[in-house]
C-alpha cells in the first residue's frame, strides 16, 4: 500500500543525498565524500534505535494512540540484558546462551511494560498519553535502581563483536579484498581502510522492519490495527477484539524498544539506564516525516524507514559539513512541521478531510 | 397468515422515572419493508435498541424465527441475522470496499500449517464485488480507501456487508439522511431489492416521502406507544402527521 502521495519523501530523502553528496566534497575541498560504505554503514548504524523505537510507535500511533515510555523502556531492557549476560556468564554459561539469557531478559522486562501500559489503556480506559507519560517516569526509576545509578560493567568482553561486527569486511586499496564473517587479521593503516558492511545490529533491525511490514500489511493484526485507529465504534461494532488488540500493541511497542536496548548493551558492552531516552522524541519524530498521522488510521512501515534514514542522513551530513550541533535540532524541527504541513495539503487538494 | 419472522409482545425499557418505550406489541414477516416512525423522542431508537442488543427491556419479549430470544450484546444480535445499519455506518474510511465487507471477518491464507496467516485480498476482493453486483451496485474501483466514496456508495458498502453476512432481518435509521436526492433513489432501490431477494427490512424514518416510496407496512411511535399499524397504501400524509404529532390515537379510540 505504498501511497502516491508519500512520495515526496522519497524525493525529500534523494534530494537531500544529493545535496551532500555535491556539498561535502565541495566544503572538504575534496578531501570528504558522502557517500562511502563507510559513512552508509555508519547511518545505517546510527538509525537503528531510532528506527526500532519507531516501529512499534508506528503501529501504536497507526491505532490512533501514542506510547511515550519507548525510550525509557529502551534503557530499562539496556539494563536487564547487561545484569541478565553478566550474571549468566559469571554462573558459568558459555558466551552465547548467556548472549540469549540478555535478550530474554531485555524482551520479557519490555514486554511487561507494554503489557501493564496496554491493560491500563484498553482496559481502564486511560488515555494512552497519560498512561505511557506516567510508565516512562516509573521504568526511568526502575532501570535507575536496577543498574545502581550507574553504567553496568564488568560484561564479557565476547560480546562486543556481537554488537559491532558485521556479515561483510571490504579493505579498499593494496592487498584489500572482500571478507565473510570473520574479519583478517589487521593492524595500523590496513584496519584504516577495513570497512564493515552490514553490522549485526543493522541485520537484526532489518529483520524486524521485514517482520513488522509483514504484520502491517499482510495479516489480520495489521488490518485491525488500521481498522481501530480508522474509526475505533465500527472496530467494536464488528467484532474485532479491540481491548486484545490494544494490549498487544503496546506489548509489540516495548518489545521493539527492548530488542533497541539490547542491541545498544552489545554494543557497548554496558548496559546504560540513560540511552533510550534521548532517542524517544527522534523516533515519534521519523515516524511523522514518515507519514503516520497522529489521529489515527494512516501510515506504514516503510515511511517510518524513511523518516528515520531523512533524520540520519540530515545530521550526518551537517554534521561533515561541520554544522553545529544545535543546528542539527533546529533543521531536523523544521522537517517534521514541513512534513505534516505537505501532508495536510495533500489532503486539502485532493479534497479530504483527515486521512483516517 | 405466515409466522412472523420477528414477534415483539409487550416490550417495555425505562429509564429512570423515564417510560421510554411503553408496552410496545409488533410483528415483522418475511419480504416486507416495515417503517418505523414517530417524532423525536417517540421512542424509536429505543425500540430498535432493545431488538438489536444494545439496550435490554425491562419487560416483554423477542421471538425470532419462532424462537423466544434474548440478546445480551449487539454481537449477539448480529449473529442471529439482525443487522442494524446506524447512520454512521459503522465503516473504517481509512481503509478499502474490500477491507470494511470482511472488518472483523477477514478472510485468511494459511501457511506453514497454519502458522502464518495473511490476509486473503483476491478473494476478499471478488467477494465483496459479488456482494455489490447482487445489489446492482458498481464502483470503479474497490481498492481504494472508502473515504472517497459519496454517502450514499458508503451506505451501499453498508448494506452490502450485512447482505453478504446472511442478514435476515434488516433495520436501518435514517439511511437517507444527509444524502444528495439520486443518491436517496439509490438507496431506496436497495432496499426494495433487500424485500425482493426476501430479507425484511424495519426503516426508522421521519422522512414521510421515504415511507410512501418503500415501505409495505408501518407503525407509528408517540410518546413510547404504538398509536397506530397501517398499510401503507391505506393511509396518507396528513393522517400520519396528526398520529406522529399525538392529534390522533387508535389506543384511545379503543
């Protein structure tokens, strides 16, 4: 159901490549390009919370509701793979189970908060607003006793390769060549010109986006989860489990940001109880840019990859262009109220109301 | 005389001191179209509420098919064959013809054993194409979202649902409202073609031009009592005027 009318972002994204791509040579005096593999993975590493926070917000503003508490849920997962590895491995378990002991950890701690916010939502009746405002403060002080205030350290040394090593290496130049999983044996300037193609983070998210397209756009799930955000009374109406529903969305929302939080231990190898909460207002940020209307019943998966890949690219680039940083804010702001204002436009056009 | 298809006997819903619907008796046979009317405030809704689930009367009783019913829920309702089409249609218009036939039914494609089930678009499609053939209702196109359709086509989608889930008794409130007047013919057409293919149809209405076009038989509603039951052709508008208005009675007469 890719949408005509979402094109423009498509166009946004291309232009603004080409922007940098002419920009960042010229300024650099060409000594900079944007477009390497290297600076492509480094986008694609650089979106990956953003993008995982933004998938399950994607279905849950889809739903015409909002779910706040992603970033803190990020972190708080951050915290319970780091005590959830470290503790299995100090009982003796091999790197790997205690690699899956993290991801349980991180999947079963979000999934209860998703759980507890979809209760209090379908059931109770709270605004989804109020409901995840308040679970972001109570996980924000769960995550920040559970790790004692402090980064949780003393992780298996293993495990940075899970989090920052990638399925390809491509060594430019003299004696390069093109590497499968395990990367040679460099040193000094020939580990300079290694590049990683495709990071496990990268795969893991990209599998997840698969699965979540396939949800939205395939299945009954994906179908009512349009239906309720369209207009909830013709939900219940016919039947759809609408309370259910709700409830699973929101458990699929911190899932996706827990599997964020255990991505950002491996790659740190640290659990951190601050990281995910910078990332919260990026993501519902690429997750308008990519077209999903706050009142419900519009939006897809793929607009949010665009959104997040516009974000990435807009301050990677400013940044090589040496822009300060607060630019970056002030630019990526503008974006998000130009997006909904093309988005409104099209609709005053082509002669509607509010999409859904 | 047919078995009615729906039997009310002495239906009664208060709310509070309020009498809204006042031992109210009423039958319903097969191939009829049946226009339900009274002012605002006579107790229609209310009525139409207590078959279709939504309220539960404090006293009478329901028979459907010649089976005393009870229906706890609007679900239940529905599953019996009572289709209630409400004036906001109950439709999502973010979503296609397609999509709003099948809402809360999809049909699925099972993989894997039916581990993985998606959703079953072709044949959902061509389904709901039938449905609206058999109404002699075309769109040009079914896989847009249905917030580009004209009332009256979102009316039709309407019908078309409850039709092609086996409906076997039809209410609809004010299904002309709001609608542009071809749009109103088209409607209309509809639902003689509902009493044509034998499903009844109850029309909650106070549109009167409405009643003469359709309805075989009807009631009127004062004050949450039945003032009178008419052959449409054996009466007027004046005449219903003055039982909608409470100027004339046939309970009083009696």
């Amino acid at each position: 159901m890719l949408r005509l009318s979402r094109l423009w972002a498509w166009v946004f994204l291309g232009l603004l490549i080409v922007f940098f791509v002419i920009s960042v040579p010229i300024w650099s005096g060409g000594s900079v390009n944007f477009l390497t593999v290297r600076n492509s993975q480094n986008i694609l590493v650089a979106i990956t919370p953003v993008l995982l926070l933004g998938l399950g917000q994607t279905f849950v503003i889809i739903s015409a509701g909002i779910d706040l508490s992603v970033g803190w849920v990020m972190s708080l997962a951050s915290v319970l793979s780091a005590l959830a590895i470290r503790a299995a491995y100090n009982a003796g378990l091999p790197l790997f189970p205690s690699v899956v002991a993290g991801f349980a950890a991180a999947v079963v701690g979000a999934g209860a908060v998703g759980f507890i916010n979809g209760v209090i939502i379908a059931k109770l009746k709270v605004p989804a607003f109020i409901v995840t405002l308040g679970t972001s403060f109570i996980v924000r002080g769960v995550s920040l006793l559970m790790s004692e205030n402090t980064t949780v350290i003393g992780l298996p040394e293993g495990i940075r390769a899970y989090g920052n090593e990638s399925l390809f290496y491509s060594i430019r130049g003299e004696g390069g060549g093109f590497y499968f999983l395990a990367p040679p044996e460099l040193t000094g300037e020939m580990l300079r010109r290694m590049d990683r193609i495709l990071p496990y983070p990268v795969i893991i998210t990209a599998i997840v986006v698969a699965i979540a397209i396939f949800i939205l756009r395939k299945t009954q799930f994906g179908r009512h989860t349009y239906a309720i955000g369209g207009n909830i009374e013709a939900a219940l109406r016919t039947g759809i489990p609408v309370d259910r529903h709700i409830i699973w969305l929101y458990i699929f929302s911190s899932v996706t940001a827990g599997i964020a939080g255990f991505l950002s231990t491996l790659r740190f190898t640290a659990g951190s109880a601050v990281i995910g909460d910078p990332l919260l207002l990026s993501s519902i940020a690429a997750v308008i840019i990519g077209g999903v209307s706050l009142f419900g019943g519009a939006g897809s998966v793929v607009g949010t990859v665009i959104g997040s890949l516009i974000i990435a690219v807009l301050t990677t680039g400013l940044v090589m262009l040496n822009v300060q940083s607060f630019w970056q804010f002030i630019v990526v702001g503008a974006v998000v109220i130009i997006a909904v204002l093309i988005d409104q436009s099209r609709d005053l056009i082509m002669g509607r109301g509010r999409t859904g | 005389m047919p078995e009615p298809l729906l039997s009310i006997r002495g239906m009664t819903k208060r709310f509070g001191g309020l009498v809204a619907v006042n031992d109210v008796s009423w039958d319903v046979y097969a191939g009829e179209v049946v226009a339900l009317l009274g002012d605002n405030g006579a107790g229609k809704s209310t009525l139409i509420k207590c078959v279709s689930g939504v309220y539960q009367p404090d006293d009478g009783e329901i028979a459907f098919y010649g089976k005393r019913v009870h229906f706890a829920r609007p679900i239940d309702a529905r599953a019996a064959g009572i289709e209630t089409i409400y004036q906001d249609l109950a439709l999502a218009n973010n979503l296609d013809v397609g999509a709003n036939i099948f809402l809360g039914r999809e049909a699925k494609k099972r993989y894997l054993g039916g581990l993985i089930k998606t959703l079953d678009e072709q044949f959902m499609m061509r389904e709901s194409r039938a449905a609206l053939e058999a109404l002699e209702i075309y769109f040009p196109s079914l896989d847009e979202p249905i917030e580009s359709l004209s009332g009256g086509q979102r009316q039709a989608v309407a019908i078309a649902r409850a039709v092609y889930w086996d409906a076997k008794l039809m209410i609809m409130d004010e299904p002309t409202n709001n609608l542009g007047v071809p749009e109103q013919h088209k409607v209309l057409e509809i639902i003689r073609k509902l009493r044509d293919s034998g499903v009844p149809v109850i029309l909650i209405t106070h549109t009167l031009p409405d009643v003469f076009a359709v309805s075989d038989r009807l009631i009127v509603m004062h004050r949450g009592r039945k003032v009178t039951e008419k052959k449409t052709a054996e009466t007027s508008t004046e005449e219903l005027v003055q039982y909608m208005v409470g100027v004339r009675d046939d309970t009083r007469v009696q």
